[in-house]
C-alpha cells in the first residue's frame, strides 16, 4: 500500500521539499536520493494535509530549483 510522504532536501545550496509515493519514509528518501544523488536528506515525514495545502511542495518528476 502506497502512502504519501513529503521529503525535505538541501540541494545546490537551496531548500527543497518534494511529494513522494512510496511503501515507507526509507523508501521514499531512497527514491529522492536515487533522483538527485548530490542532495542532503534534511527529513521525511507522511504528507500532512492543511500543512501541505498552505506551503505546497512539487512532485518528484519536476526539476528541482
């Protein structure tokens, strides 16, 4: 069963929070890591809803900043 998770990245220097589909956090850090591997990890957490809703992050397909 897939949840929704929202990774936090540190990326050339700049923030970044990007939504993932995935079985577990592990997992869908793994996924962001495999997608951007010069990227630090900052955390992983499930998708919150009115959190989400108010600062909205991107999808993993999309080029990050």
């Amino acid at each position: 069963m897939l949840s929704h998770y929202t990774v936090g990245l540190k990326l050339k220097g700049k923030v970044d929070r990007v939504f993932v589909d995935a079985e577990d956090a592990l997992i869908a850090a793994l996924k962001v890591k495999a997608e951007h591997p010069d990227a630090l990890i900052s955390y992983v957490r499930r998708k919150n809803r009115r959190g989400d809703a108010r600062h909205p992050a991107h999808s993993l397909t999309e080029d990050t900043r």
